[in-house]
C-alpha cells in the first residue's frame, strides 16, 4: 500500500466515506472503485484511523459490558436464532489490527450495498403500503335481515378491521353468520363459486349485537377489486359452503 | 443472505458492518456481538470522554448498541458504520451532559454554541490533548486553524453542514470539500504514524 496509488479525487471520495457524508451519486462511484478495487478497503480503515487517533480515542469497555448488552439484546429481540457463542476476545489496548481484518471485510461491502438496497426497496414498498387510508364498509340488512345492519372499518395497511353489527337475530345452534368478501369477477384472488372469500365466521349476542378485530383478505389493499361485503347464514359445520342468500350486504 | 442465516461466529465475523447492521435488524441478535466487539472500544472511549464518568460511559454505551436493533437508521451508502456510531455516540452524550441540570457548569459549557469554538472543551478533553501523542499533535499542528475546526465540528461535534457553514463563516458550498480535504491532509501527516 503507497500513498501515491490513488488520485486526489478517490482519496477524496474515502475521506468522504469516512465522514459520513456521500450523496448518492459520489456513493455509486465509490461503490463501484471498491469493487474494482478491493485494496481502497485498506485506505477507508487508514483514513478512518488518521480521523480517530485525533478526536476520538478507543477505550477499552469493562468486560462485564459486552455479555450484558447481549443478554439485553436477546431479551429485547424475540426473533433469536443460534446461541451466541461465548467467545473472548483478547483484551486489546488499541485495536488497528483488528481493524485491518476489519478493512478485508470491508472490501466485500458492495454486498452489503446491495443487500441494502433491496432492503430499501423492500421498506419503500412497505411505506407505500403503510400509507393505505382506512376503509369503512357499511351493510343493511336484507329482506332476510330486516332491521340489521353492521360497519366494516378495514385497515388495509395490517389487514385487520373491525366489525360491528347491530339486530342481527341470533341464531339457532348450528347455525353461523359468515361475513363474505366478494370480489369483481377476474380479481385475482381464489374466490368461491360466488366470487366470495370467506372472512369471517362469527354469531352474535342474545341482542343481536357484536363487535370485534378480524382479519380480511389481502385484496383490500387493491382498490376496485372488492365488489362488496356480505352476511349469510351459514351451517355451523361448514360455513365454506356458502349456501344462504345474503341476509346484509352492503351497496344495496 | 439466505445461506448465512446459520451463523457461525467464524462466518459471522467475516461479513461487513453494513451487512451485520442489516442482519441485525432482521432479527439476529448474533451480529450486534460481532459489531460491539469491532466498535465498543470507540463507542465507550468517546462516552468516557464526553461523560467523564465510567459509569454513565458503560449506561450510554449499552443505549447505543441496543438502539441499533431497533431505533437507528444507518445508510450505509453514505459513510463507514464507525463514523455513524462515533458521531451518535457523541450526539447522546452531549445530550446527556445537557441534561443534567444540577451540573451548571457543563450546561455553561454545551449552551452557548454561538461561541462553542472556544468553550466546547472540557477538562476532560482537555487532558485528553495532552495525552494524545507527539504524532498525532505535531500533524494537526499542521493543518490550519479553519481545517482544524472544520474537522472537529463534522465528527467530533456532528454538526451539519450548514451548522458548520454558520459557525465558522465559510460558503455552505464549500464545506464538504474543505472537511475532506483537512481530512486527507491529516492522513497524509500521519501517514508515518498509520500502520
């Protein structure tokens, strides 16, 4: 490694990597240098400890400090996977050599870039989907259903809605309500006979009432593609068939 | 990253911090080891410095680490891992030094940052200077006054470009420039000293 390997301007470019301070586009050209070549990792780790030995000096932590922050990690993590080997670390008073080694992972970071871009676009589309408006669907009762009527406010960000219905008369043993997602005809969702998904089966109180979370199908996040929601009596046994006529619907 | 996700501390220990940070936030806890082996050292020493209090230092020192599971946002496209925790380590230091009230005279200290040129050292980064070595000493010796600070104030004290720009009455324009360049000036001083 000689200092003179490199133009002022990737020099540049390192000193701006180890400040933290790359736009996009200075990002892309670093990128693609460390890529054509890995040796810039050295540099990155030289330049960063030039910036260090000046303004921020490496202390070694007390021991106890690392197996308590991991015991706190994992207690906060749900998601743990193999144990966490203990392994000691050799005491160190100033720890460049290790960051040497460091320097070699470093230069396979493009991995790490681009990991991190699908993760980005793995974010954005979640942020595009985090930012669905509620939905509020509102039934009336049927001929069958005289007097009932119930609201679905569906969330379609998580899925969930909540479904409350009132006078809707309650019902033999045997017998369920089933709430039906049904579908524009070449929606492409897995549907029934009648274009329905079944999403919830459900009864109701000795007043004809309930309200609670349930979950609805994932075509509530593409808009036009839920015709409408409905009630029917179903039997108990297998609510799957859908066998009733609607007895709440909604768009009537 | 499908094939690493049964760890070994070995396979672990060969993957970048951008790629621990990423694994990280995917749930393995297993990387943030890996991370506080590579970067506590820094993280702690920059708390001790600030906080002047090793105990306050270890308490900091685990809210940066844990808070990197959940709470931080690292780019990775913009700058190493180390600047980031270093610059967030000081940020939340600073923080705390701010709070605490019954402390008047650190709050003199970090207030008035109109004038923090002078002001923002502490006795404890003072004795800190003095314990740096003669290289490292004799090499920003020969940076100028404004490459000094321009430096100490876009890493040590993370200020934003356009803080830096106020402060120290350069063009905002110019300041990205001028903190590389001090940079790569200091490195080239120590160059000697590096290995």
């Amino acid at each position: 490694m000689t200092w003179s390997m490199s133009s002022e301007h990737l020099q540049l470019l390192i000193a701006g990597y180890v400040l933290g301070d790359l736009d996009p586009d200075e990002a892309a050209e670093f990128e693609r240098h460390l890529m054509e070549h890995p040796a810039i990792a050295a540099e990155v780790s030289q330049m960063q400890k030039a910036l260090e030995l000046s303004y921020a000096p490496e202390v070694e932590p007390p021991a106890h400090l690392r197996s308590a922050i991991l015991s706190a990690a994992h207690e906060q993590l749900s998601v743990s996977n193999t144990p966490l080997a203990a392994v000691k670390r050799p005491s160190r008073q100033f720890s460049w050599s290790r960051a040497m080694n460091v320097a070699a992972a470093v230069a396979i970071v493009a991995l790490g870039i681009n990991n991190y871009r699908l993760w980005q676009t793995l974010q954005a589309s979640q942020a595009e989907t985090q930012r669905l408006a509620a939905l509020t669907y509102s039934l009336q009762g049927t001929k069958a259903g005289n007097g009932a009527s119930a609201i679905v406010v569906v969330n379609p960000n998580n899925l969930e809605a909540v479904l409350t219905v009132k006078n809707l008369p309650p019902l033999p043993p045997g017998k369920v309500y089933v709430l039906w997602t049904v579908l524009k005809q070449d929606a492409p969702f897995t549907t029934d006979s009648k274009s329905a998904i079944l999403t919830e089966v459900f009864t109701v109180d000795s007043q004809g009432n309930i309200s609670q979370t349930i979950v609805v199908p994932k075509a509530f996040r593409s808009q036009g593609l839920v015709s409408n929601v409905a009630v029917t009596v179903e039997d108990a046994a297998s609510p799957q068939q859908h066998q009733g006529a609607p007895v709440m619907i909604t768009n009537l | 990253m499908a094939e690493q996700t049964g760890n070994t501390e070995k396979q672990l220990s060969d993957q970048t911090d951008a790629e621990l940070y990423l694994g990280l936030k995917a749930g393995h806890t297993n990387a943030l080891g890996i991370l506080y082996d590579r970067h506590a050292g820094l993280v702690y020493g920059l708390a001790l410095k600030t906080l002047g209090n090793a105990q306050e230092a270890e308490d900091l020192t685990q809210d940066i680490f844990l808070n990197l599971i959940k709470a931080t946002a690292y780019d990775s496209r913009r700058g190493s891992f180390r600047t980031f925790v270093a610059i967030l380590t000081r940020s939340r230091a600073i923080d705390r030094v701010r709070s605490r009230s019954t402390v008047l005279s650190f709050l003199e200290r970090w207030r008035p940052i109109s004038h923090s040129e002078k002001t923002s050292q502490s006795p404890i980064e003072y004795l800190f200077q003095n314990e740096q070595s003669q290289a490292v000493q004799t090499a920003l010796a020969q940076l100028s006054e404004s490459e000094q600070q321009v430096l100490r104030l876009a890493y040590y004290e993370g200020l934003s470009q356009s803080e830096i720009a106020r402060q120290l009455g350069i063009p905002l324009g110019t300041i990205k420039t001028t903190t590389r360049r001090s940079l790569l000036k200091l490195r080239q001083f120590l160059t000697d000293y590096i290995r």
